[in-house]
C-alpha cells in the first residue's frame, strides 16, 4: 500500500524495492520467465501505470524497469480489477472495473514491438482473466460478474463466443493443469464451474460463498466462508469457533475427494511455491501446507478407504499419483477378494483380470473351479491368452472350459482370431480340441500353424478323410511329404489305392508341392527313392506293378530294387495265370525285363528268383548270360531233352569243351535207347579229338544198351587216323635221321679236311673280291670294308646273322619257359591233342634232369662243341627208337 514490491525467497530473509510512489495493486509473476508485471499508481487519482520488470538484470540496486505504460481502455480512467499475461511473452490482458479488457500483442517487455487494443467492452466490471495455449491455438477466458466468455486470439478478428451467462467474484477463477485439459474453473457461491475454449464442462456442487480459487499440482484450493458450525481448526488457534470463518478446502477433482480441509481466520492469499501451499492470513503469519509423499499418502488413504470398502476411489487415487503396476495389482487382487466374498463373481473376475501379469494365476483358478463358475474362469483364461501370459495348462484350461459349456463360437474365436500373434501352445490345443472330440477345429489348427503330422493323424485315424489327407500330403514341402507318405502310406494305399499311387509316381519322378505357383522350370523338382516305397504297396499287387513299370519307363536309371521287385511280380503274375494268352503276355514280359540288361549285378538274385517260379526261359537266359554252359546243359540233362542237350554241345562246346565228354556220359548212363545221340556225340569228338578212344569205350561201357555197333564206325575211323598218323611220324624221323647224319657229315669235314674259300665276289657288294678279305666257315666271303662296314659282330657272318639269331631267340625263349609251370597246365587242359604239348615241353628240356657244370675239365675245353653235339644227339637216336 506505500508503493513498494517485497521479495520473500525461501530462506525467509525479506526484502524490498520502491516499484510505484503510491501503492501497488496487481502483481503478475510468469512461471518460465523472470518477469514481473505489476499495475500501481503514482500519482493520485485514476491513473494506474503497468510496469514491467526483468528481475533478472539490475538497475542502480533495484530490478530493471524495462516498460512503462498507462492502464487506460479508451480515453476513460478506469480501475484496473485483474491481470494476466501469456508465457510466451506475446500476450497481456487487463481487466477493468468498467467491462472493459484490453490485450497487448507483441513482445510485452517492449513499446515498440508490442500493440495495445481494446479487446472487449461490457457492462459488468471484470473479474477474471486466463490464457489458454493448445498447440498453435491461443483463448482468453473472460469472466465478469454476469458471464463467461472466450476468444480465440489466434485467428484474425479475434472471434468470441458466450459460454454461460453467470460469472463470479474476483480471484473466484483459475485455469487447470493439462490433469483436467486446461480448463477454465469459475467458482460460484452454489457450484464450481469448469469450461472449455467453446463448451461448458462439469461443475461441482461446492457450498459456501467462494472467496479464494486457485489450481495447485492437480488439486482445487477454494478459500469460502462457512456458516455453518465447524470443527476445531489447527490453525484458528484456540478461541471459540464462529460461524464466519474461513474455510480452506483442497479437492481432488479426479478421484472425486477432499484431500484437506481446515479453518482459518481471515485469509489475505493462498500461495504455491517450493512446492508447498502457504496460506497467507490477515494476522501477518504465513502458513505453509505440505503435501505428504506418495507412498505415505496412498497408504493412509487406502487404509481408510480399504476399511470403507471405496475399492474404485482408492484405485483411481492411486492411479492419478502414477502408483507402480505392482501397487495398482494388489488393490485390484484385495477389491477381487472382496466382490468374491461378497457372491459378485462377475465383478470379482473383472479385478483379477487386472491382475493378469502380477498376480500367480493359479491364485484366480482355484477360486473358480466349480462347475457353476466356469464362464468367470472362461473370461480369465481368455484375457491371459490375450496378454500372452498363458502356459500348455492355461491352453488345456480354456479349451475345456470350451468344450464343457458346449460353447463353439467362443472356441472358434479364440483359435481363429490369433492371426498375426499366437497366444497359446498349438500342439497343447490340438489335443485338447481332439481328446474332445472337436476334430474341425483341431484340424483348422494344424493346418493353420503347420503341424502336418498332427492334421494327418486327425484326418486319418479319426476323422477318415483319406482323400483329404492325400491332398493335404500333395501340398507339403518335398522332405515332409515324402516322411508322412512313408508312415502313412500304407492306410493311404488301403482306402485310396489309386491316388496314393499316382502321388508316389509324381513324389518319385519329378516332385512339385500342389498349388506351387511356380511357373514350370522356375524351380527344379525333388524326386524320392522309389526303392523306399515298397513296401507301402505290401498288399497291392495291381498298384505295385503300375507304380514299377512307370519308374522304369520315365527313369531308366532307377533303384535296382525296382527291377529286382517288378522282375519277382512279373514272375508271380505268370505263375498264377491260368489264362494262356495272358501267361503268353507275362511270359513275354519277364524275360523282355531280363533282356533288359538291368541284372548284370544282381545275377544270383534274379537266377533265384527264376529257379523259385520255374521260370524256364529265364533261367536259360540267365545262364547263357553267366556262361554257365554246364547249368544249361544239366538243366537239360534234368529235363531229358535229349536234342536240347545236343544243341547245347553244339553251341558251347567250342568254348568249352567238357561239354561233348559229359554229353557222352549222360547218354552212356541212359537206359533208353539213345544210340542215335551218342553217334551224335563220338563224331563231335572224334572230330575235335577231345577223348582218347580207351576213355570212350569205359564211358560207354556204363550203357546196357550201347553196343559194339554204336562205336565201330568210330572205333574205325579212330585207329585209321592214327595209322596214318603214324606213318606221317615215321617219315619224319627218316627225315630227321638223314639230315642228322648229312650235318654230322659236314662237322666231321670241317674238323679234320681244309676249308677251300673258292668265292670270287663278295656277299655284300658282288664285286670282284680282293685282298684284304675275310672268310667264314659257312662260305660267305666278303671285302674287309665290306665286312667292317655291315658287320655288327666280328665273329658273326653279316649274312647268317638273321637266321642265326632267331635260332638263339627260339632256344633263349625255350629256356625262360622252362619253368613255366602253370602256362603249361593250361595249355595241357585247354589243348585238343595233349600229347602233343607233352611232346613240346619234352623237347625244350623240362623234364630233363638239370645237371650244374662250374669248372670243365682240362684237356676237354676243345672238343666242348663236340661233346654237346654228340650228346644231342645221342638224345635225338634214343627219341627216334
């Protein structure tokens, strides 16, 4: 009231600066800004001045003044009645006594960047100003003693709009936190009003004339006189209470309760500040109200509101002062327990569903077991499938629930709604929904979520949908569908022959998954082991032998387990046939599959599979393949026939030639009268000389029936050959004895008469022989540089050499053979005539006794030559008698 602005900081220490000359009567202080607007006046009279301070900057001691201008709307003085200025610095408004409301746009601390206008004119003095900014949008309340209005400063013109037609006393309004949407709060004696830019919001029915509002961290602070008797006041210190006291209430609007209430006498202002509320009366003391913490506060106040069963007021406390979730649980799980007790399952259920992700489930689930509470258990389970909190058991749990009420499209719903998340164990639900009976939807799942194996055994062990299944197979990846056809296929080929059978043709040749779009050659196909699938057609004959004979066709290359299988089911068909031009078919079949060239590496096998279905044809072919030219003719031999025995002879006997010999035997050891055969037989041998003739006759000597005459002819013919053999042998030896006695002849000669050397020309060039010329005992004669020129060796006549050396490489490879033992038994068994490859290792000397000569005796090297000689033959005389 003397012009000055006092300064109370927190350490209580007063201080102050002379801001007016008169009085002060209207302070603004911004909450982001150092700045202080203040409206007081200088002078006497009505001539209020607004001034503004930069608290931050000094002025000879004092704040500095950075503006000074007139608080006059129009040219008619008038009493300034409220204040108020934007944070932002762009905007103040004055309200008057007179109606009037003038608003500076601009920068507020300065004239020239700032303009001042009349922004509203009325009847009714001013009592309230507040500034509202949502976003790039900016209101002015203004609030008289008869109305409401708002203008949006934000646009041109500055529109405005009525909102009530009642208003209020001065400091009777305020505007609240973002907590309540910046609202604007006017107090009225009977309610307190809240408002929006364009609408009227709730009100409250506060009674009591209103003197003091303010908006405090969320809460109401209302200053009003109470007329009615009231309660003994910390503060009003300790005289009797009167009805015009001063009532002090803080409400908090949210949760719906008076968080404080006390009297006090006379209060000047209520302050916020350091976090406090201080309350300011007329008898010069400051009160100060301290907000108690959260904690305690929540604690206090759910005791009592626990006691009072207020479960919703205390959730909604705790909630507005941000309580952790594991604080909120424990409310909503004793708020549950009690709905329980109380029967209100419902309304108990819907609490501990609040609890999910806090509270143990088990905790819930036991409560609702009984048969008459399964639809609350329902719920639960379904919001902790929902918050994917649920186990296998919660699954199991829910889907009984299920299936106990009965209840399908909740069970659809909840399997079919998870599409993007899913929110339980599969596998567990598919044996839930099986074990109950509801197969669709077990198979809606595991189709849905790809437990093919699941959705298979469904389909086939209790729904026995095999087409399904088949088609469902066609659509898997190469590797499943080739494991399910391998487990499956046998039930698959019992009820569905012919697809089981043509899937395997696809799965097995070129394997592309049903549906695949893919165009063809995009992607190359898998093909199975065709061996594999056996025995899936274990009592399929018919299917087994298509599902073979398409392998074999489309891959020439397939397993030899195929061909071994469809060579023993073309056998079985063949052996069963009772039709003949079906057997004539069968028959072509087989041994067309034989010829085929399939079993080179399986022969044993396919010989007994032949031999086990008497496959005649078969067998021979195979044999023939095998060389086993003795089987072939045995088999005949079995078979008595005789011309088949024959025929055999004939064809292999070449290659071997045992064959006529065991020809002879079978026929000589028949009773029959096979005179005609074994003729057959000794003119094949007598021809080839394959048997000496005493050999024949024991052989036949076996046969009752075979006569001299059977043999005579080749008895004949046998002893005629070897006559005349003989008689070629004895020309020979005369041969060899003359020209033995023709070179002994010679050697005597050369040994004891002169060699004459009567050649004119020589061997080489045919020229006139002349000194120097060399001689040989042989009778060649030739020019020394003849000799010299085309001799190889001194000692070797250039003429005779050729000859001579083969004669040496014929004796040199007589001696390296002699020792050739087993070439000389293979020789002796492969030949027709033996003897006379005795004959031929006789002569080269490997039957003679070998007799080692280290040292020769002296006197003898001479006639070394000699002693050979004659030895030689001497050896020759005694072969030759």
């Amino acid at each position: 009231m003397e012009g000055q602005i006092w300064f109370l900081p927190r350490s209580l220490q007063l201080s102050s600066f002379q801001a007016y000359k008169l009085r002060v009567t209207h302070l603004y202080q911004l909450k982001q800004h150092s700045i202080l607007v203040s409206v007081g006046e200088d002078e006497e009279g009505i001539n209020p001045l607004v001034k503004v301070w930069n608290l931050e900057k000094r002025d000879g001691g004092n704040p500095l003044c950075t503006r000074i201008f007139p608080a006059i709307p129009g040219n008619k003085p008038t009493v300034v009645s409220c204040l108020t200025v934007h944070e932002n610095l762009n905007f103040m408004a004055i309200g008057f006594a007179d109606g009037s409301v003038v608003l500076t746009k601009g920068d507020i601390t300065r004239d020239r960047h700032s303009k001042t206008q009349i922004l509203h004119e009325g009847s009714y003095p001013v009592t309230g100003l507040a500034f509202r900014q949502s976003g790039k949008t900016t209101h002015l309340f203004v609030v008289t003693t008869e109305n409401i209005q708002s203008y949006m400063l934000s646009v041109k013109d500055y529109p405005h709009l009525e909102l009530d037609t009642h208003g209020c006393g001065l400091r009777c309004s305020s505007l609240s936190d973002p907590s309540q949407d910046l609202q604007f709060i006017v107090a009225g004696n009977e309610c307190v009003y809240l408002y929006q830019p364009d609408e009227r919001g709730p009100c409250f029915a506060f009674e009591g004339q209103k003197l003091i509002v303010h908006w405090y961290r969320g809460y109401l602070v209302i200053v009003s006189k109470d007329r009615k008797t009231s309660p003994k006041s910390e503060f009003a210190g300790n005289e009797a209470q009167h009805s015009d006291k001063q009532v002090l209430n803080v409400y908090d609007l949210c949760n719906k309760f008076i968080a404080y209430s006390s009297i006090f006498d006379d209060i000047v202002d209520v302050l916020a500040e350091w976090g406090s509320l201080y309350v300011l009366t007329r008898d010069g003391k400051i009160h100060i109200l301290q907000e108690k913490d959260t904690q305690t506060k929540l604690e206090a106040c759910k005791s009592m509101l626990f006691r009072k069963n207020l479960f919703e007021m205390a959730i909604n406390l705790a909630k507005s002062h941000h309580l952790d979730s594991d604080g909120l649980s424990e409310i909503f799980r004793q708020y549950g327990d009690h709905l329980y007790n109380k029967g209100n399952h419902d309304g108990a259920i819907q609490q501990y569903i609040r609890t999910i992700g806090k509270l143990e489930p088990s905790y819930v689930i036991r409560k609702f077991l009984d048969a008459q509470r399964i639809h609350n258990l329902t719920a639960y389970l379904q919001t902790l499938h929902l918050q994917s909190l649920a186990n296998a058991d919660h699954t199991t749990l829910l889907l009984n629930c299920y299936t106990k009420l009965k209840d399908s499209s909740k069970l659809e719903e909840f399997i079919k709604t998870s599409e993007s998340e899913v929110r339980f164990d599969v596998e567990t639900a598919i044996k839930v929904l099986r074990q109950a009976g509801y197969y669709s939807h077990a198979v809606y799942l595991a189709e849905k979520h790809a437990h093919h194996e699941w959705y298979l055994k469904i389909q086939l062990e209790d729904i026995k949908n095999y087409q399904e299944a088949l088609r469902y197979i066609g659509k898997l990846p190469f590797d499943q569908a080739e494991s399910n056809m391998k487990r499956y296929g046998k039930i698959l080929m019992h009820h569905v022959p012919n697809e089981t059978t043509e899937l395997l043709k696809i799965l097995c040749t070129d394997y592309q998954p049903a549906g695949d779009n893919e165009g063809p050659g995009m992607l190359e196909g898998k093909k199975a082991n065709s061996e594999e699938f056996i025995p899936v057609f274990a009592n399929n004959s018919r299917e087994l032998k298509a599902f073979l004979e398409h392998m074999t066709e489309v891959q020439a290359d397939s397993p030899q387990g195929v061909y071994d299988t469809l060579l023993e089911l073309r056998l079985q068909n063949w052996a069963h046939e009772r039709d003949e031009q079906i057997k004539e078919k069968l028959h072509s079949e087989a041994l067309t599959l034989l010829k085929s060239g399939r079993f080179k590496t399986v022969f044993d096998k396919a010989l007994v599979l032949c031999q086990m279905h008497n496959f005649k044809d078969g067998v021979l072919y195979l044999y023939e393949q095998g060389k086993l030219f003795q089987q072939i003719m045995h088999y005949h031999m079995q078979n008595e026939q005789y011309k088949k025995v024959i025929e055999v002879c004939e064809l292999y006997g070449d290659q071997e030639a045992c064959l006529w010999e065991q020809a002879l035997g079978y026929f000589a050891r028949k009773e029959e009268d096979c005179k005609e055969y074994i003729a057959a037989v000794l003119k094949h041998i007598e021809n080839k000389n394959l048997m000496p003739p005493l050999l024949v006759v024991q052989t036949l000597a076996h046969n009752s029936t075979a006569t001299l005459s059977v043999i005579k002819d080749y008895l004949v013919n046998k002893l005629q050959k070897q006559s005349r053999q003989i008689e070629q042998d004895e020309q020979r030896i005369e041969k060899y004895r003359e020209e033995t006695t023709r070179i002994r002849q010679e050697i005597e000669e050369l040994k004891a008469s002169p060699k004459i050397f009567q050649k004119t020309k020589c061997s080489i060039c045919t020229s006139a022989l002349e000194l120097p010329s060399v001689h040989f005992l042989c009778g060649h004669s030739f020019h020394q540089h003849c000799f010299e020129s085309y001799a190889e060796s001194d000692s070797e006549c250039p003429t005779c050499m050729p000859e001579n050396r083969k004669v040496m490489d014929m004796i040199r490879a007589q001696e390296q053979k002699r020792d050739l033992h087993d070439q000389f038994q293979h020789q002796l068994k492969c030949s027709n005539d033996g003897f006379s490859v005795v004959a031929d290792y006789f002569g080269r000397g490997v039957f003679n006794k070998l007799t080692l000569i280290t040292d020769l005796p002296s006197g003898k090297a001479a006639t070394t030559i000699e002693a050979g000689l004659q030895r030689e033959l001497l050896v020759h005389t005694k072969r030759s008698t």
